[in-house]
C-alpha cells in the first residue's frame, strides 16, 4: 500500500512517516529470505525507509540487511531510503584495533564508515547518514568537510545528527545544513519536550525523527510505578478510539507540532501496522495530556 512519502526538512530526504529499524536484526535469527521477506512485507505497508547505524548488532547488521537485500529485484531496492548513523566506536571483535568505547567524528572516520555502510548495505548512496553522538572533541569544520566529500562523491544525500542537544546542532548546523536529530522521546523520556529540543526544530522547520518510541516496550509490559500508569492511560484512550495502545502511543508523538518521524524497532509485521495506524488518529489536547499525567503522576502547571 502505497504512503505519500515526508520530508524531513525544506531540502531534506524524504522517508515513509515510519520508519523501521533494524538495530536488532542480529537477534533475529533469520536467514537472507526470511529477511528479505521482512523488507518486502514493510515496503508493502509502504514503509520504505530502514534506520541503521555501523555499529548495530556488533558492526553485522548492515551486512545482513545487504545479503537480503542483494536478493531483492532492483525495482524493489530503488523505492528503499536508507538512512545509517557513524561515530562510535565500540569494543567488538569486528574492530580488535579499539582498546575502549569511544566516538569518532574525524573526518577520516566518517567518510571511511559511510563507505563500509555502502558495502555491507550492497547500496551505492545513503539517503541519509547521522553523527549518532555528541563528541566533546568534534571540529564542525572538520565534520563539514566530510559531508562536503561525501555529498560531492555521490555516496550521502543529506546529513544530520543524533542525540544532540540544541546548542550541539546549532554549532554544527552553523557549518553545513542538517536535516534531523534523531532522539529519543516518549511518555517515559520527556526531556526534549523542555529542554529546546523540539522549539529549536520546530523553528527551523526541520522533523526530528525518534527512536525507541515505545520505550523498549516498557510502555506496553514494563512493570513500574510510572509504566503501569501510563499502560492504563493508552490503554483507556484506545478503547475510545478502537485501536491497539501501541497505537496510541505513536500518536502520542504524532501530535507534536514538530511533526516527529518515529523508527519501528521490531521485527513483528503486526507491531509496524499498528505504527502505521497511528497515522490515522489525532490525538486532542486531552488525550495527550492525560498520557503525559500518567507518566509524571501529576497534573500540568
């Protein structure tokens, strides 16, 4: 089913309004056909662009996503986005050389990790690559002129960043153009909602994709005080609109002035259309307050 595509900035990508994530394909434990069908089955729900990052599943998911996707016909990979992420390094056996975690946003470093992204993903261009961390010892200068080689080459079409504060987007905004941050917010991690997160993309009109929108999935089977609370709250808001509370809780997003773009992290097709239902629900300043009182457990101001 075909979904009208959204662009994340005035001369960004544009990505289906779901994106899927593959961070644990690793775990999966799926051959290449299975995978290619997952790929299949989210492109036929009009999900068509897959969130990766150089690290996931110990620096191995993006050669698996590539082994399935070298299966597919090449009409089927001409509709995919797919968007990675560079810049940390982990301690793994796929990299013996790193004595500890650290990140990495020298301009060597990103151009050589975009360049493995495009071998083991089997693609011949990003549509979109993000700094994943904050780096104390980032020079935007530097970080700029990699993006300016990679663009050039043809090999990323746009960059952005994930996990910045506003003051850390603004610096490296201030030397080449971004089109997203990538963060995490839902009714458990509020702080982009105050911190200037969201007011800062807001005004520059730019969409900030999100990861982990269901909080690991504590928002449906976490069993704290603050978890309990908030299953109850989507729980009574989708019996009122006659959905899953999954549902709710992509809406819960959705409803944000910012116009987020969250990433789906699991790999069950059912998970990802009741993502996609979120779509179609409008959440009114009731609803959305009464998700957010459950999580504090207080009312507003």
């Amino acid at each position: 089913m075909p979904l009208p595509l959204t662009s994340l900035a005035a001369d960004g990508p544009r990505l289906s309004p779901i994106v899927a994530g593959a961070w644990r394909m690793a775990d999966w434990g799926w051959n290449a056909q299975q995978r290619l069908r997952w790929i299949e089955q989210c492109a036929e729900l009009g999900v068509t662009s897959f969130d990766h990052a150089d690290i996931y599943g110990n620096y191995g998911v993006e050669a698996l996503f590539g082994e399935a996707l070298a299966l597919a016909p090449t009409s089927l990979r001409e509709r995919l986005q797919i968007v990675s992420k560079c810049g940390i390094k982990l301690v793994a056996p796929a990299r013996p050389e790193h004595r500890l975690k650290h990140y990495d946003s020298t301009a060597a470093h990103i151009v050589a990790s975009a360049e493995a992204s495009l071998r083991a993903l089997r693609v011949e261009r990003l549509e979109l690559l993000l700094i994943h961390r904050p780096d104390a010892l980032m020079d935007a200068d530097e970080v700029a002129l990699a993006f300016e080689a990679l663009r050039a080459a043809g090999k990323v079409a746009h960059f952005g960043v994930s996990n910045f504060t506003p003051a850390q987007f603004e610096l490296l905004a201030s030397r080449t153009p971004l089109v997203t941050n990538q963060i995490e917010l839902h009714p458990l991690q509020r702080a982009p909602l105050a911190d200037g997160t969201l007011d800062q993309l807001q005004r520059l009109r730019i969409r900030p994709m999100i990861w982990s929108p269901l909080a690991g999935g504590a928002l449906l089977t976490g069993q704290g005080e603050a978890e309990r609370r908030v299953q109850a709250a989507l729980a009574r808001i989708a019996q009122r609109h006659g959905c899953a509370s999954a549902t709710i809780a992509f809406a819960w997003l959705l409803r944000l002035p910012s116009r987020p773009v969250p990433v789906s992290g699991s790999h069950r097709i059912e998970a990802l259309r009741e993502a996609l239902d979120a779509l179609r629900i409008t959440l009114d300043a009731q609803d959305w307050t009464e998700v957010w009182q459950a999580a504090t457990g207080r009312e507003v101001p």
